[in-house]
C-alpha cells in the first residue's frame, strides 16, 4: 500500500520527502504565479510554528491516535486531546481570525485543512472522532468553508475516493471493507453556519 504525499524528482527517480508538514514549507518557496500568497511569511513563522506543535500532534495525528486506540484509555486521552485541541482553535479564531494566524492564510490554515475536510467523511464515523460534530465548532466551520473556497481547493476534494480508501483499506477498523455513504462534500460544507 502506497501513502501519500511524496515528493519525487522527475530529472531522476529520488524521493526528496514524505513529510507532509515539511513538503508545504518546501512547495511554498517554490516559484509560483505573482499573485500566489506567501504561506509563511517572516512575521508569521512563530505564530504558524506554534500552530503546528499544537495542531500536529493533538488534531492531524490525534484523529489516528482515535482510530487506532488499543484501548479505551488511549481513546479516551487522544479524543480528549482532540477537542481541547480544536476548543483552542475555535476560541483563537473567534478573537483574531479569519485565519489561524490572523488576516492572512498561512501554512498552519493548510495543515490543518485536510483533517477537518474529511471529518465527516471518515474521522468522525471510522475513527471514532464524534464528541462533537464539527459544526458546534461555527467559527472553524466558517474557517473550513472560508478555505474550502480558495481557488483550486476545491478540486483537490475527492471524498468518494477518501472514503474508498479509508473504510476499503483499513481492515482493522472496517474488517467487512463496507464503504458507506456519505454527505455530498461540497453541499456540507458550504451549508450551515456562517458567522460572517
């Protein structure tokens, strides 16, 4: 089974990285149309540092560590984790958002993008995620339909092939491999709450 992102030089066959967290502050020093924000501006770098000590390990991994609990003391700690995590981001973003970091997108909005868009879709039903669903949540369901609507971010949303891939591939949590339905993607998430 293949895992995704990987990064690979096409002059010759090398892998540079498949650490998500470094490939985006790679990919956003790259050259880009003029137009293209700066991730990680100077100004920003501790503020999306602190982000991702925070977010890395309690809400991208924290999902994982809910899923694949042994226990119901490791759950009961990661789940717990899990929403103290994203309490902080809810409380953050109410005094200083639209974004994590303020008035500018930055790479702490994009790492945190992929768990919360697929929260419906697989966190909550597979993993175990469901405390609280997301929309209890109105700024960051405001924030994740904010960045769902960031050009060509959308199109990079298949939640067919998300649930595929997670309820038909992990024969521990799912071992009769039944994908269920799910929510259109794109209704979900610009449904709901708006606070703006």
């Amino acid at each position: 089974r293949a895992t995704v992102p990987v990064l690979i030089d096409p002059s010759y066959p090398k892998i540079l990285g498949n650490e998500s967290a470094q490939l985006v502050e790679v990919l956003n020093r790259w050259p880009t149309h003029e137009d293209a924000p700066d991730l990680s501006p100077p100004e920003l770098r501790n503020s999306i540092s602190r982000w991702q000590e925070l977010l890395q390990p309690n809400v991208n991994d924290g999902v994982y560590r809910c899923g694949f609990a042994r226990n119901q003391a490791a759950y009961n700690r990661a789940v717990t984790a899990l929403f103290a995590a994203l309490d902080q981001v809810e409380s953050s973003l109410k005094q200083s958002g639209p974004w994590l970091c303020g008035e500018q997108i930055t790479l702490a909005d994009v790492r945190l993008f992929p768990t919360l868009i697929r929260w419906e879709m697989v966190y909550a039903p597979l993993f175990g995620c469901s405390e609280r669903p997301l929309w209890q949540f109105p700024k960051l369901w405001d924030w994740r339909r904010r960045l769902y609507g960031q050009p060509g971010v959308q199109t990079s949303c298949d939640a067919k092939a998300w649930r595929h891939d997670y309820f038909g591939a992990l024969f521990p949590l799912n071992p009769g491999g039944i994908v269920p339905t799910g929510p259109d993607l794109a209704t979900l998430v610009v449904s709901g709450i708006s606070n703006e």
